[in-house]
C-alpha cells in the first residue's frame, strides 16, 4: 500500500527502512522522503511504525536495538 504518494513510498518500504535500523518517524523520513512534500502522509505513517514497534519481538533487530 502507498504511504506516500509524493515519495513513492510503500509501507512494505517503510518496514524494510526500521528492519534495516531506522527506529523512528524522523529517521524513516530522513532515510525515505517520507513527509518531506505535501505532509499528508505523515500520521499514516506514524501509525505504521508504532505498529512496526508493537509487534516487534525480542528476537527482531528492531527490539534488540532498543
Ligand atoms: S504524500 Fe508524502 S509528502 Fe506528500
């Protein structure tokens, strides 16, 4: 599903951006674009990592770098 249409920006996209160490909104919007035009998609994608966050596990790099 697009996130950001301005940026191009899936949620798949923004998974794989806390997989690979982002660990929250600002990072992920340094790193993807995320946010950085219009802004619409902004609390979509705030939900989207507390989500990440929730079901991260012990075992995911995620939790562990928390
Ligand atoms: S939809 Fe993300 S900046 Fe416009």
């Amino acid at each position: 599903m697009y996130v950001c249409i301005c940026n191009g920006v899936t949620d798949r996209d923004i998974h794989r951006a806390l997989e690979n160490g982002d660990r929250n909104f600002r990072q992920v919007s340094k790193s993807l674009g995320v946010a950085s035009q219009c802004g619409s998609c902004e609390s979509l994608a705030r939900e989207i990592i507390e989500e990440y966050k929730l079901q991260a596990s012990p075992q995911t790099p995620f939790y562990a770098a928390i």
